[in-house]
C-alpha cells in the first residue's frame, strides 16, 4: 500500500462502501478515454471517473482553461459580476431548449436538484413532488428522498410528500408489453400515480433525460411528450434531471433533446465542466425566471457561482463546440451499439443490451431472464480490472459510459477485453 493510498484511508472517508471494502486506485495522470496510475498502469476509463469526465482526460484545452483561471486568482461573493460568470449563463442559455434562459449555479447535481425542487415548490405553491420508482437524482437526504434508489431506505421516512411512477425498462416491462407496439403505459402511469396523489397538490414531475445509475433505460420514442402532454393538463412543472445524461452523453446536448420537448428545467452536473471543478446548474423557463423578478429567491450557497467553476462551464462549452465532440457521438454510439449485440449474439448471458450515444448497459442472466448471481458479478469485475478495464456495475449490470472522445478503434478494443472477461467468468 503507498503512502498516498495509507494516508488517504486513515484521514478520508470512502463514499458508498464499508471503509475496509475500499481499494482504491493512485491516479497520476490521463489521456483521452485512459488514465494512469501510480504503478505506471493505463486503464480504459468505461465509467468516465463517476460518469463526468466526457471531455477525457488530460484535455489541453480545459488544462489551458483552469491554469489561467487559477492564475487569475479570482474570489467573489454570490452577488458579485465577473466576466466568466456571465459567459456561462449566456453560453449554457444558448446550448438549452428555447425559453429555457437564466441559471442558477451552484457544485454539484444534487444541489441544482434540491433548489430546483425549492423553486417548484415556491412556484407553485405546491408541496409534492413525482419521481420514478428506479431514479437516482442525488445524495443529500431530501434528494435520496426523492429518488427511486435502494439506498435511500437507510435514511427513511426522508422527505414527506414522494409519490412515485414507473420507469421506462423495456426488457421488465412492468405492463409486460412490447416497446415497438404498446401504447407508452409506462408514460401514461405518471397520471395514474398523480390522480392518486391530486394533482392539485404536486409542484413536479422529475424525471431523468436517461435513467442512469440505476440501469441505463432510454425512453422509447413519444415517452417525454407524453409526460409534458400530462403535467400541461394539470399545471405540473416538469423539471428533467440531465446530470449523467446531459452535454452529449446521448448525442445531444441533453437527453430530452432527443424529443424536442421542453421542460420547465433543466438541471446539470458532472459533463456540465467535463470533471474539471465541481459545477451545477438548474437552467429554468422564463416564466419562472420571471416570477422570481418580483419574489425572492429563496435559494443561495457561500460558492455560488465560484469563479473556478464559472471559468470550467465556459471552457467545457467552448471544447465540445471547437473539437465537435457531441455531433461525433451518434456514429460512435452506433458502432458500440454494434459491437455490443455482436457480442450478445454468441453469448446468451447477455440478456439485453441497452443505450444511447455512449450511454450503455449489459443486463446479464442465467436461464429465463434470472439475474446472475452477485458472486459471479464480483468475479466478473475482479476479470475487468485485472485487464486494467474501470467501470461500474450495479445489481447484474455493467455499464459502459466512457469518455466522448473515446475513439472507434478504441472503442474496439475495450469491447474485446470485455468478450475476454466474460468467456473468462462464464465460460
């Protein structure tokens, strides 16, 4: 064990894991879609650290970007103007649906979550509010509340007023239908689950662009007008958590884009500074921005709109413009898409492959849609890692969310270590 690695384990927490169960990696360095190690080993990175890193590694451009900011030294107050913050509101207006044109800034996702839900809230004068049965939108108490995620049953009876609605998972179809010919029930049940509830008392419906964490489920096509079609009859905002899937994780800006539907808000992280700072944003409709131009908002943070962040927003826009990243990741979305059911259809194990852009998962079974045991999960992991391959698995998933700028040759080669780990574990 290193001095970095001992040090950190006696003077840092672990998050989401018994401290004993870490094992960490000493990371020294990166380029593109790998990064190194202090043992000088080079991993692919399919998880993109913790799903944010979509402008890669070692990035000149955002190195560039953050040196100059931290030369320049700046501290300011939330009230405070500054060239960068401006930049950022105008560029992340320009990126987002039209109407949608004032941002509130602040870290992280689940702060741009949790002062979403408080303008909703104060909007509407309403006080519950509508999520999936398998969401993930955070990790403070009121937003694990609010996701659909198992975790949050630790921290019970959590925020009061949850009402949930069914996911989009086409391959365990809670209505056992088939995605090519049904009538988006899964859609339809977020009336079902509102007229329960009243409408009259829910502020909004969140939903993520793609459910991620916890499966990788895109939405078949017409899922998201049917949501808005709902939340206009009943004067519910509709507000769309695009942390994981926003700034062309699907091949789009944001996930919802897919549609052209737009949403009272956006909210955004992780690829919102391609992992360069901590960054957040909730990008609001002007009918809300409106309101609060005669009513305070009751939202703020000591770091809001910290300069370093501001400074990475901008130049993380400016990035995946200049090298077009997002317009390359339909083609590269299509040949992992291709790679993948190849892989699938010599190998039975793979239940369902499922995804958008370079947002993928492998669902893995024995027998009749049986989830494959957790021993035989932890091995398959242990076999990815000792080909130096990082990603996550969940339940009997793997995912496979690497950087945009992972390139198709590449994109060859991680899938080949992949088919290497599974035949190794089950053949």
């Amino acid at each position: 064990m290193s001095d970095v690695i001992e040090t950190q384990r006696e003077r840092v927490f672990y998050t989401w894991t018994a401290q004993k169960k870490a094992a960490p990696l000493e990371i020294t360095g990166g380029k593109g879609a790998r990064f190194q190690t202090a043992d000088g080993e080079w991993w692919w990175d399919l998880g993109s650290t913790t799903w944010n890193a979509n402008l890669g590694h070692g990035h000149p451009g955002m190195q560039q970007a953050m040196a100059e900011a931290g030369q320049r030294g700046l501290v300011a107050s939330p009230t405070a103007a500054f060239p960068d913050k401006a930049r950022a509101g105008q560029l992340l207006a320009e990126i987002t649906p039209p109407g949608l044109n004032k941002s509130f800034l602040c870290l992280s996702g689940a702060e741009a979550n949790e002062n979403a839900l408080k303008m909703a809230r104060m909007v509407t004068g309403r006080n519950k509010v509508v999520a999936r049965t398998r969401s993930y939108h955070g990790a403070t108490l009121a937003m694990l509340s609010l996701s659909g995620d198992p975790r949050r049953e630790l921290f019970e009876p959590g925020l009061p007023g949850i009402v949930r609605f069914t996911d989009p998972y086409c391959y365990r179809c809670k209505f056992d239908l088939d995605p090519n010919t049904c009538s988006r029930e899964c859609a339809q049940d977020l009336e079902t689950s509102l007229l329960e509830a009243g409408p009259e008392t829910v502020a909004a419906v969140f939903v993520e662009g793609v459910t991620g964490a916890n499966g990788v489920f895109p939405p078949p096509p017409g899922y998201f007008k049917r949501l808005r079609e709902i939340c206009d009859r009943y004067g519910i905002m509709l507000i769309c958590d695009e942390v994981l899937s926003g700034f062309g994780r699907t091949g789009k800006w944001f996930a919802i884009d897919h549609e052209g539907v737009v949403p009272d808000m956006i909210t955004c992280a992780k690829g919102l500074t391609g992992g360069y700072a901590p960054g957040g944003a909730v990008i609001v409709s002007d009918k809300i921005a409106d309101y609060f131009e005669d009513h305070t908002l009751f939202c703020g943070l000591t770091t809001y709109a910290h300069p370093m962040v501001c400074s990475a927003i901008c130049a993380a826009i400016d990035c995946y413009r200049k090298d077009e990243v997002i317009e390359k990741v339909a083609h590269k979305g299509d040949h992992l898409q291709r790679l993948l059911k190849q892989l699938q259809s010599t190998r039975p194990l793979i239940g369902n492959v499922r995804g958008i852009g370079l947002l993928w998962a492998l669902e893995l079974i024995e027998g009749a849609k049986t989830p494959v045991a957790p021993e035989k999960m932890d091995a398959l992991y242990a076999a990815l890692k000792k080909r130096r391959v990082y990603t996550f698995r969940r339940d009997n998933f793997i995912y496979l969310a690497p950087p945009l700028v992972i390139e198709t040759h590449e994109l060859d080669e991680v899938v080949g270590l992949m088919q290497q780990s599974l035949d190794e574990v089950f053949a």
